[in-house]
C-alpha cells in the first residue's frame, strides 16, 4: 500500500486572529473573544496569543482573564465572519487537493496522497508553502503537521504553535509519539486519560505496548481504536470538500445573562432550546433517537447525561420534557449558567415510520394532535419567519432567552 502524506492545519488563536483581521487596531493586543464582554460572568471563547503569555484560556470568565491580564480587551465574537474566513482559507488547500476534510471551523485534513503538488515537493515543502499563503492572502497564521495518517497530522499539528511546521513520520513513532502523555491522542478525553492513569497506562507507547486485546478488554470498541491510533494503524480516509457530509446530531446551547434556579427558569430556557432543535430536525427531516442535556454551574462544572428513546421524535414538546427532567434529576439544586440540548441517533422520517406505527398507548392520540399542532407551527414560521410563533414559552425575565424580555 502506498504511503499516505495527511497534511492537518490549524489556524493559531483563530476567533482573536479575524477580530484583529476585522479590526487591524487590535494586531499585537492582548485580546479575548467572549460572548458577554460587559458581563464579568461572561465566558471567554478565545485567546490571541498575547493574551495566552499572560495565562488567559478559554472557559475562563472576563472577570478572571481581566484578573489575569488588566489591560485585555474584549470583543463580541463574529461567527459569520469565522465561517466566511475559514472558506476561503478552505478554498487555498483545495488548490492542492480536492481531498480536504474541514475538521472544525478552524481545522482541516488534506489528503495530498497522488496530488500533482506533490510530484516534486515533500509534504513539509506544501505545508510550509501553506503557511506562508494564508499568512499573506488571509491575514492569519496556521500550523500545520505532516504524518502518514490523519491521528499523528493531527497531533503533530499540535506539538508547535504559533506558525509552525511538523513532521512525524513512521520512523519518529516509537521516539516522538510513543513518549507523548494519552491526553495528546485523538478522541482520549480527561475520563479516559484518568481511567488509564490509574492503572499504569500514562502514555502513548503505554497503550500500543499493551496490546489490541487488553485494550479491547479496557475500554470495548473504544480501546480498539485507541491502540489502532497509538500504532499508528489509523487508515481513516480524508473525505472530499465536495461530499454530503452526514448529520450526526443536531443541538443548541445557551449562555444565560443571569444565572436561572428555579424549575420555572429552567424550563424557560429548556423550551427555548428544544424548539430550536426540534426546528432543526424537521428541517433536515430526521427524527431523534436519543436526547442528550449539558448543564454548566456558575463555577463552569458541567455535567452530561443523555437518554435513548423508545421511539425516535422531534418533537418540541417531547424533547423539552425529556431535557427537563435530566435537567431537572441531575443539576442537584445548583444554579445553571449555560444550558444545551444534543440530539443524535438520528433516522430518516421514511424509514421511522414502522418503528412509529408500534408506538400504541393511550399517549398515542395526544401524541399525534400534538404531531398536528406542531407540524402547524412549522409551516407558520416557514411562511412567516421562525419568530411569528413560539409554543408555551415562559418568561425567564433578564435570562438573556430571545423572546423572553419585556
């Protein structure tokens, strides 16, 4: 099998780097992008590399980063002009390759495997070449790692910023990866570097010396695929820029302007969410399968806890209540800072329907007018614009909810 040259880049401080494209008296600043500048409780997104020198990260509240860093400044974030810039930063990698596989807003994957840009250049010499363009045509820095896989681009990539170039090839593996702590591997959260910690495995050469089958009985599937990475056995295809991608969940999350403590204030925020999601789900005309929650403390703690539904749904109404009640068993009394709904295990309306028609009951005559009643609602706020209608919202006075203030 032909060796693979992945390229992934990843621009530096990306939100703080446009807010400074878009504001050029910004350059050099120590500068944070936070969703409530005004708000001491507002939660910082991102760091220039300015701000990172005197400690500021994101999660961070404004009141700790200014605590950090007196002079800071901070700006509202501008997520259209992200999406806008990251295009056309997307638009300079496929001038190399049509395989490139957009990680994230600011992250891609390129597949330069048989690409005439590589006929006479090394994979380094493109990735530099990369850095220098977008630095000059964008006006952002990116860093970049080369590797035979998507796994170690993506951590070499990591390993020097701002503005950098790194390599790992299979012979640096056993001396460069393997060395690594488990939290620099793709997909090992802080649950799982703990899990392995405490039974010895604290790196990635720990976990490929302990073999697929110990792995397998760790951590299931899971571990599989986390010794396949370590191994460097990762033969996960870059998809083209041009494929459908697949929809693997839709959600929402809300920041609140006050911290909301009574069920009253939660369910307001709740219904808010499960509308936008539920809109969303019929947009894309898919049902649900499970319903995930995320609750963040005032201390920015947050907690996650899903259920899998009997029958796929999206409806608002279900989804809200579902979401409350996980809210509702799991928040423990704290207040609630931000709010999110996930919905995944997602099915196609056609191919639900016979699961549907098994759902008997005597819920089932309320659930079909309430089928109605929000099939009815959807086709108002096509007509007439998604804020023409809303279903049983309560107010949530100075919780920030769109709608909800007077």
């Amino acid at each position: 099998m032909q060796k693979r040259t992945i390229l992934h880049c990843d621009c530096n401080s990306y939100f703080a780097s446009v807010e400074a494209m878009l504001d050029p008296s910004l350059k050099g600043l120590p500068l944070a992008v936070a969703g409530d500048p005004q708000s001491r409780h507002g939660v910082v997104v991102a760091a220039s590399m300015e701000a990172k020198k005197y400690g500021v990260r994101t999660t961070d509240t404004v009141y700790a980063a200014k605590k950090k860093c007196p002079e800071l400044v901070v700006v509202m974030p501008h997520h259209s002009k992200y999406s806008e810039v990251s295009e056309m930063i997307n638009r300079i990698y496929l001038e190399y390759t049509d395989l490139v596989e957009p990680f994230s807003v600011d992250e891609s994957f390129l597949d330069l495997t048989g690409s005439p840009a590589l006929r006479n250049r090394t994979g380094k010499e493109i990735a530099d070449e990369l850095r220098r363009r977008v630095k000059l045509e964008i006006g952002v820095t990116i860093s970049v790692g080369v590797s035979f896989n998507k796994c170690f681009a993506k951590l070499a990539s990591d390993m020097k910023k701002p503005d950098a170039t790194t390599v790992i090839m299979p012979e640096d593996v056993e001396n460069t990866v393997w060395p690594l702590p488990v939290s620099d591997l793709l997909f090992v959260g802080k649950s799982t570097a703990a899990s392995l910690g405490r039974i010895g495995i604290v790196t990635i050469g720990d976990i490929a010396r302990s073999g697929k089958d110990k792995m397998s009985e760790l951590l299931g599937k899971h571990g599989a695929g986390l010794w396949d990475y370590a191994s460097g056995n990762d033969t996960e295809p870059v998809r083209s820029y041009y494929d459908e991608r697949e929809v693997k969940s839709v959600g929402n999350s809300f920041t609140f302007s006050r911290d909301l403590i009574t069920p009253e204030d939660i369910r307001a925020g709740i219904n808010m969410l499960a509308a936008s999601v539920s809109g969303r789900l019929r947009r894309k005309g898919v049902l649900a399968g499970s319903v995930q929650v995320s609750i963040k403390d005032p201390d920015l703690k947050t907690i996650q806890r899903q259920r899998t539904l009997d029958v796929p749904t999206h409806l608002q109404r279900e989804i809200a209540e579902i979401a409350f009640e996980l809210v509702e068993t799991n928040r423990n009394g704290s207040a609630v800072r931000l709010l999110g709904i996930s919905c995944s295990e997602l099915v196609p309306e056609s191919e639900a329907v016979t699961q549907m028609s098994l759902f008997e009951g005597t819920g089932s005559t309320d659930r079909q007018r309430q089928e109605k009643l929000e099939d009815a609602v959807a086709s108002i706020k096509k007509r007439m614009g998604k804020d023409s209608i809303t279903l049983g919202f309560r107010r949530a006075e100075g919780s920030g909810i769109p709608g909800n203030e007077k």
